[in-house]
C-alpha cells in the first residue's frame, strides 16, 4: 500500500510543511521525489534522517509516480498536471489553477470527502482562508441553514511563501530602529502597516477582464464565495468578504458573522463545534483571551471561540477562527487528500 | 478672545498631539498650564519655542482656566474635572468617563457640532474608533438610512498609550531576531500577532457586571454602538463591532459593511463622501490601492476608499476606513469642539 510520491515546489514554505506533515503522519511512502525549477534542482533536502537530492522538473518527470503534490504556482501546475496525470499519478494540486473546473473536485476532507470518489485524477485544494473558515462553517450551515455569512479576514505573510515571511521579519526589524529598506516581495510596507490584500483585483476596466472576482472584489476574496460554494455543495450560499493583510507570520484570523434560516444560541453553536472535526475551542472567556495566531503556528486544528450573539440583528452571531496558513490553510489539508485516496 | 488653556496628562501621546495641533492650528492661547501626575511634574516641555514647567496636578489648579482637555485616563478625569468645572473652566474630556452621561454632549464637531450648545462645563470626546467610523457613515447614514453596519476594526498601539508604541516596536526586533521579550503593557504578545480587543469584556459572570458592555463584548466594541447613538442623535441605529488589535503603531483601519434604506448606488456613495467633512478619499483602482495606515500617520482627515457592492445582500456596500488614532480619534477631535467654543 506504500505509495511512490513527487512534490513539485519542495523548497517553498507549502512544500516545507508537506514533508513535515507526510514524516509527522507516518504516510505510507514508498519513494519521495522532489521536484523543483533549475534553480533549485541539485539541492538536498533531510527527509526521515535521508539525503534527497531536488530534481529539476521536467514533463518526463511522473514515471511511476502514484501521487502528485504541486505547489509552485499556478503557471508550473497549468504546465505540468497533465503530464502527470497522462503518467498515471493522481495529482493534488495546492494552487488556484484547477479549483474551479468542474470536473476537478475541491475538497476539505472534514467537509466534503465524498467528493474525491469522482476525480479524474486531478484533486484541488483551496484556498487558506476557504479552508479555514470551511471548518466551523460547515457544520454551522448544515445544522441551522445559513442565510448569510460576511467575513472580514486578517492575514499572514506566509501566503505570499518564505520570502515575504522573512522580508516582514527584516523590514520590522529596520523600521523600528528607523532604518529604511527595500522591499522585493509585497508591493506596500508590511511592517506596522496593513492593506486589502493585494491579490489581483477587478477595478471594472477591460485589463481587469481575467480577474475572477466580480468589480470591486479581488480574486483572495472570491475565492471565499466561488470555493465555498463548490465545496459546501450549495451554488446559493450567500458570503460577504472582505480580505486585508496584516503584519502575521504564518496564521490567518477570520472574523465571522453568521445569519442562520433556524433560531438557534450561542449553546447550540458551541455544541455543533466542539465536536466539529478539525475544529478546537480555544477560549477563557473570564480572561477575555481568545484564540491568537502565535497560539496556532505549527498546530493542525483551526482553533475557534468567542460565540457571541449579534444584537443588531435577529438569529446572527459572530465566531473569530484563527488557523495555520501553511498547515491546515495548504499542506496539511493536502496530505489529508491524499490520505482518502488510500 | 485668547483663552487661558490646561492639559490634565500632557506627557501622554494624545498629550503630546494636542500640544503639536495647538501649534499647528494656531489656537489662540493666553496661557498654557501643563498638569501631570507627581512623577511628570517639574519636566520641561518646548511649546512655540517657550520652556513650560509640568506642574502637579491639583483640585487647585484650574482657577483662572478657560478650557481644560483632561486626557490622562478615566479615573483622573473622575476625580479632576468636577474641581475644573468648579472653578468656571469648560472642559473637553478626552476620556470614556461622562461619555453616556446625558447632561455631557458627546460631540464630532463634523457630525453634531450643535450639541455643543447644551454643554454643562463639560464636553466628552468620543473613542478614537468611534470618531473615525462616524466621519464617512454619519453623512451616508443621513443620505440613505442605515439599516445595519457591520464593522471589523484593525487598531493601532496607540490606543493604548506611548508606551505600547514603544514595547511594540521593542518586542517586534526581539521577535524577529528570535530573542525572548518581557512585556509590561499589553497583556499578549503583540509583534507578529494579533487579538480581539483586550478592553473589559462581559463574559456574562457577577464580576462583569460594571462591564458596560453586553455578554460577549468588551467595551472597546460597545462604545462604538452606544455612543455612535448618542453622537447621531439615533437610539435605534444598528451597528455589530467587532474590535481587534494587530500590531501597527498609531492608525487604526476599519471594513463598515452598510446596509441602506433607500436603493443607492456605489456612484452615489462616492458623491456624498466626496464632500462629506474630515473625509478624504484615497485611492488608486487600478493599481489595488487604498488607504493604510503608513498613508494617515499625523493626517487630520479620516481616509475611505474601496466602495464596493455587496453581493450577497440587496442595497449593502462596503467601505474602508484608515485613520490616525491619536490625531483625528483623539487630539484633533477635542481642539476641534475646544474651536466650537470660540
């Protein structure tokens, strides 16, 4: 049952997390190949106390391989999935290449793991804030109907890779002792500062024709709408988001308004959660202490707490969810795929 | 028609802005009386080039004042300002202390500069968050009636005083260089990290009680529907805050998701903003660019851009809000209304 495995884009901050992951769950493997561009190619990476030597990715590059992880962009999926799946491998592809062809499936396997019996060997994983805000949401939605949900994120650098992570890091360091520095990574200052995520974004002229976000919206916050809906299985789910970057390493927190259909309370609510799978209540709420994102680096459940009712409208509350951006947001969410297949 | 001027708490950081914009905005000062704790007395403070000696603050130091501003906490303007009043000056309260107090007009001159008529010697400046969301929802609120604001904040240190500037900036070159920190003023770690806000929070037990704050609110977020009703002269407005601290220095940023009575469109927003006072837009579509805070840092007006339609609800827009918390949500503010009283 050992499987022979390939991860393109092994050096990046998902591809990182994919090995610690597959070495932390004792996946089943049977040969680990490492794929990278030229630049890479050469390098060696530890893996379970043995020397892997970083190959350079070709489309000859999948002979033999059972399962494929990619996450190296959308562009280096685009070119190099087929290829894959022409070889024989089942690929599940962490970019945003695929998520939306509807013969691909989307899947959280806490919430729609049904989905991967009907791939053709392409499986998608989505987006971090999806995936993170999937977790509570689902369960909510299934057990009082949701009427409408908006969210206002606040996310980390880890979801522009290593490099913005160090550069946040660096360019901290230099403003706080008044010293200036150059940016190469994320188009605005990210230390002491903040922005609606830069992701591309529909201004409503003809250039923006290819921004898969309706005018106004920037395609990270369509991703919560268009994803949710294919994942939850529900075309009609109503999301209202609003993605902002801030200055955090490697967790996204998502602030959550919920309308539901039934009359419910903040009880029930904690009820469905605490047995939610992938979800943790992290919470004293006597010490006003809720979940923070240096709580959740490393840790694989989304952590979730402060239930409150909304009191400026009937049958609405409010959940604050944090989640590891490169762990249950990418790696370990794809790991978690690949284990259905087996 | 000089006024004789104190300032209770001069040594703070809105201490030091209302000096900076006495200055700036020429206010015509007779004298100058800087009133501050034992431990500040006898510091020395530049003002227009003239040395000025902090003095102990007293019940005895307001004789022959004109207009106090009191912005040195709660519970020194519970103990101070009744003597100040005593003594015939008229007092700008920098504080929540008489905020909901009904004989205390609670005003944003560009919002109800006409309540500062009913004044009793005493005048409340309202929360820096609460300022800065009322400059562009109050005139849009007025053109199309609000149904229901939904609000994600993302506030600054500076809420909290200098020294959590300083302990932020501190904590973030020990963090990023991977030594260990010891913190004084801010309960969590604060560099890289992020929480709901850490005011008094109603958790529903006995001790909570003097929480004036719902269960499952604190009061950082219950301030903004109290007095953002009182400010609007409009006890039924709705607004659902949630209130969360990231790690940026002195702008606080605000998502407001309205709901409107009447049909209007993003056109028409744009319009009323356009000219809407202590409004700035800023903003680049095309190139994904909207306020932030490095943008409003020492900045008088509040900056709004990315007016968007909501998709998932009918007549319901969007709008981002970035303003400088010590400046327009505090200092600037009180000399505006200490200008309505000359």
């Amino acid at each position: 049952m050992k499987k022979n495995i390939a991860i393109i884009g092994a050096t990046g901050a998902v591809g990182q997390e994919l090995l610690a992951i597959l070495e932390q769950r004792q996946f089943p493997i049977q040969s680990l190949k490492l794929l990278a561009s030229k630049r890479s190619a050469g390098k060696e990476i530890t893996f379970k106390n043995q020397t892997i030597t970083i190959e350079e990715l070709s489309h000859d590059s999948f002979e033999g391989v059972d399962i494929v992880f990619s996450a190296a962009g959308g562009s280096i999926s685009a070119e190099y999935v087929p290829s894959a799946v022409k070889a024989g491998a089942v690929v599940i592809d962490n970019t945003s290449h695929y998520r939306m062809d509807p013969s691909v499936p989307l899947i959280v396997p806490e919430v729609n793991p049904e989905a991967v019996k009907g791939h053709q060997g392409i499986i998608a994983n989505p987006n971090c804030t999806t995936i993170i805000m999937s977790l509570p949401l689902f369960p909510l939605a299934k057990a009082f109907g949701l009427k409408r949900a908006a969210v206002c994120t606040y996310q980390a650098a880890s979801g522009a890779g290593v490099t913005a992570m160090d550069e946040l890091r660096d360019e901290s360091i230099a403003i706080a002792q008044g010293n200036s520095f150059e940016r190469t990574v994320i188009p605005h200052q990210y230390a002491f500062n903040l922005f609606p995520h830069n992701a591309p974004y529909n201004d409503g002229s003809a250039d923006a024709e290819k921004v898969n976000a309706p005018i106004g919206y920037c395609e990270e916050e369509w991703k919560m709408v268009a994803e949710t809906r294919k994942i939850f299985n529900d075309p009609n789910i109503k999301i209202a988001p609003t993605c902002v970057r801030v200055p955090i390493l490697r967790a996204h927190s998502e602030a959550i308004n919920m309308q539901f259909d039934k009359k419910t309370s903040i009880e029930e609510i904690y009820k469905i959660l605490e047995t939610a799978p992938g979800v943790q209540i992290l919470e004293e709420p006597n010490n006003n202490r809720w979940p923070m994102p240096i709580d959740v680096n490393g840790k694989d459940p989304v952590y979730v707490g402060r239930v409150r009712e909304d009191q400026s409208q009937e049958n609405t509350f409010d959940i604050w969810v944090v989640g590891d951006q490169i762990r249950k947001g990418a790696a370990l969410n794809a790991i978690q795929i690949a284990e259905l297949l087996i």
